[in-house]
C-alpha cells in the first residue's frame, strides 16, 4: 500500500508540474504581447491539424514583420479574452477537418475565450479570416465560418469576407498576401507563389477623369496576344492580376548603380530592382546570367474586371498612384504610364468565386465608390441576369468629372436593367446634404428594406479605407445584424473591397 501511496503521489506530482507549466507557458505568451505599451501588435492565431495553417501563419507573420509590424503568433487554444481586447488587429488562419470540425490546438477557442466576451467587447478590433478546407466536404471552411458568426456577434469589424482556400489553392492565398500588403501599408512583398500569366496587350487607355480633383483614372482595355477571347474566360466578379514591369529609366539607374552595362533591359522588365548594400556585395560576386537568376520578380497587383467576355476585351478601371519626383504606384505606374500600347503586359484571371452574380431570381443591390465601380458594372454587363432587376448606389467626388461609365449607366436605364440609380459627390454637396455612399443608404432605408425582403443581393465593391467599414455599419443599422450575417451565409452580402 505504501508502495501504491508514493506511485500516486509522484504520479500527482507530476500532473501539477505540467499544469504549472501550461499555466506559465499561457502567462509567458500574454506577458510578451502586452510588453509593448502601446498593445499595437497585430495578434496572428492558427488553427492547424495537419500544420498547413501554422505555415501560412508564419509566413504571414514573416511579411507583416518585413513591413515593421509588430506581430505575434499564438496558436488559437493560446489566445485569451484579454489578448484579444488588447489587440488592434486580428489575422485568422483556420483550417476545417471532417464535416466542419475544428482542429486540436483550435477547439477551445470559441467555447472559452470568446465566450468569456460579452456582445461588444471586440468593436475597436479589425478580423481577416483565411479558411483553409476541401470543398467536396459538405461544410467546406465550416470552423472558419464559426469563427466568423461569433467575432462579429461580439462586435468585431472585418476588413474582408472569408478568403476561402480550397486545397491550398495558391491564388487564394495570393489574395491573402494582398490584404497583407493593405494591412501593413507596405505594398511592396515577394509573392508566396508567382501566378502563371499569359500574355495581353493595352488596346485602348483612357483618362476619364479630367479635371477631377482626385488622382486621375484610367479605363484601360486590354486583350490576350494572338488569340481571342474565350466565351467564359473569366466570370463578372472576377480578378485580374497584373504582373507589373520596370520603365526603361528605372532599369537603366539601377544599371548603372551596380555598374553592368550589357545585359538587356527586357532580361530585367519584371525583376525586383530593390537591393540594399550587403545585397549589393553579393550580386556584385555574380556574372551576368546568374545576377538576373538571382533576381526575384516583381510582385503582383489585384484589380476587378469591369468587363464580361462577350463584350470583347477585358477592361479594368486604374487609379493612377503618384507617390512623387515622377513616380507612380508599381501596378499603377506600369499600366497608366509605362507600358506602351504594344508591349506585352502579363495578367492571369483569378476566379472570385464568393463575389460571382447571383441567379436570375435575386434582384441585385450594387454600393461601391471610385474604382469599385469597375467590380459593379460586370454584373450589370452580365448576359446571364439581362431579366433582373438593379439598383446601383455609387460615390465619387464631383459629377462632372468623376461619372464614371455614365453612358453604359444611362444605357441600362433606359433599357430597364437598371431599375434605379443613386449617386453622390462628395465635392458637390451642400450643407447638410449626403456626402457619402453609405449617406445615401440611410436615406433609402425603407425601400432598402423592401428590396430585401424581395430576396436581393448585396454587393459591395470599392475602398477598403472608409466606405466598407462605413457601408457595413449603415446595413447593419438599416437590415439588421442578424439579417446581414443571414445574407452572407446565403452569398446574397458579398464585399469585393481593396
């Protein structure tokens, strides 16, 4: 007995030793996200059960780390209540096993931390949720969805909708990077994956904005090189990603500051210019052929096609970034200003499918500002919903300059597709007039309501920065909480927002 009596004391001892250790492992990991006093990190949690999350989760950290953001990654057992009211930003890699089950390190995450939080608690934080899930599954990305219901029920604000990725899709997690680079401020990353472009060429670039007080917008026309267009090459809703390219003088600097003279501009069209001074002396060991090697290339840049097949080119809608001293945005600048007419121009289109039209039998309410018109007008140029009927608010800033795609407006208008037209210009506004696109829904919020109980869809494309937060809260107010989170279960609320 004396025996039995010491095995289960060293026995208890040992399970109290382990518990202490949880405890201060849990403690160490708050200690050290609140040790900054400013609590401006950015909280980085993972869900992982065969450790594809964990990897993304630290490759997200490394990127926002390389922007100088402060980061710290937990798996999402680790996050506490007050690690996540202290957070300014919280980024999610959740994977889904089974029918729609959590993984081990991730199970407890809803029951116990986030159901210690009361209804508001979260409202000063920003979510981004990547769902990583096999879509022959039943409840494909089902844990992510979870995650997502009880966040915004405890107030939290999401920057996107859930990037879905089914099979490690790499554009998806292309797109993922992107909201990185939009996160960080820092626009300038290595692609985790280069996207397998085709060749197009510019046919037509238009400014159609002059004179406006904003940045001037481009309507630019593009088409792939020696061939035609395929009947369902792309779907409205769907992304153009643009593989940017260096102008002459810039190539020809950097030539010069690493003192090679022969070797072709075209060799270095694509290639990432940015070096410091070790990287420097490194190259400079290098020949020719491996300095090129050597080069990564430059990292992609997302914009929404404005444009359906039948229509014969893919069209998207540029704001041209002047960052400076004859300097532009590095997708901006190449497809605004540098790229001749003739010159190849690398684009691969990147299905979006959580932002495709709804059937015939939804009526469509678009609300968008600026460029994310371009995202709006492909559903009204969509074939397939010609018998439905729309309404579109937008907002810019005048109306004489910044009507973007008024002619096609007034076309569908007049043909009935457009069933009403709302817009707003902020400069053009009186006192106590709306300024804004989500002024506008607040003075329509009865028919809004109306058209929603009709069955509409929402959609929502434009700037991530102020109109989609703002947009948000408006419909919450005006549809409901519970409603708008009810429409994005039904992909009837869908945001394509940048």
């Amino acid at each position: 007995m004396r025996y039995l009596a010491a095995s289960l004391l060293i026995i208890f001892y040992f399970m109290l030793c382990w518990v202490c250790w949880r405890s201060y492992l849990r403690r160490q990991a708050i200690a050290s996200l609140n040790a900054d006093e400013s609590g401006d990190y950015i909280v980085i949690g993972y869900a992982s059960q065969g450790g594809s999350a964990t990897r993304i989760a630290k490759k997200t950290a490394q990127q926002l780390e390389q922007a100088g953001k402060a980061v710290k990654v937990l798996s999402l057992n680790q996050i506490t209540p007050e690690v996540l009211t202290q957070a300014s930003t919280f980024l999610l890699i959740a994977s889904t096993y089974g029918e729609g089950e959590a993984p081990d390190n991730g199970n407890r995450f809803i029951t116990r931390t986030l159901g210690a939080l009361q209804s508001e608690s979260l409202k000063t934080l920003q979510v981004a949720i990547l769902g990583l899930g096999d879509s022959s599954y039943k409840f494909f990305c089902g844990f992510a969805h979870q995650l997502q219901h009880e966040l915004q029920h405890r107030g939290a604000h999401f920057i996107t909708d859930i990037i879905e990725v089914n099979l490690l899709d790499e554009s998806a997690l292309r797109h993922w990077q992107y909201y990185l680079g939009q996160i960080s401020g820092q626009a300038h990353f290595i692609d985790w994956s280069a996207p397998a472009y085709s060749d197009w060429k510019i046919v037509q670039r238009t400014c159609v904005n002059p004179g406006s007080p904003g940045a001037p917008a481009f309507h630019i026309k593009l088409a792939p090189l020696g061939t035609a267009i395929a009947a369902g090459a792309w779907h409205a809703g769907d992304i153009a990603e643009i593989g940017p390219g260096n102008c002459d003088g810039r190539i020809q600097h950097f030539l010069t500051t690493v003192s090679r003279t022969d070797i072709p501009h075209e060799l270095l069209r694509h290639s990432d210019l940015t070096i410091n001074e070790q990287r420097l002396a490194d190259l400079a060991q290098l020949d020719d052929s491996a300095f090129v090697s050597s080069l990564v290339d430059l990292p992609h840049r997302e914009y929404s096609i404005a444009s359906v097949p039948n229509e014969g080119s893919l069209d998207l809608l540029v704001r041209q970034v002047n960052i400076g001293n004859d300097q532009y945005g590095l997708g901006s600048g190449w497809l605004t200003v540098h790229a001749a007419l003739a010159q190849p121009i690398r684009l691969r289109i990147r299905a979006n499918a959580h932002f495709h039209s709804p059937d015939n039998q939804h009526p469509l309410i678009l609300i968008g500002n600026g460029t994310g018109i371009a995202g709006l007008r492909s559903h009204l140029a969509n074939p397939a919903r010609t018998n439905t009927r729309n309404w579109l608010f937008f907002g810019e800033r005048t109306a004489a300059a910044d009507s973007f795609f008024d002619a096609d407006l007034l076309r569908w208008q007049s043909s009935g597709l457009l069933a009403r037209v709302d817009r707003v210009f902020s400069r053009d506004a009186g006192i106590g007039a709306p300024r804004y696109v989500q002024d506008l829904l607040q003075l329509h919020a009865a028919e809004l309501q109306q058209w929603v109980a009709e069955g509409a869809a929402i959609f929502v494309c434009g700037s991530l920065q102020g109109m989609a937060q703002a947009v948000d809260d408006a419909l919450r107010n005006i549809i409901g909480a519970e409603q708008l989170e009810l429409m994005a279960d039904e992909r009837r609320y869908c945001r394509d927002v940048y």
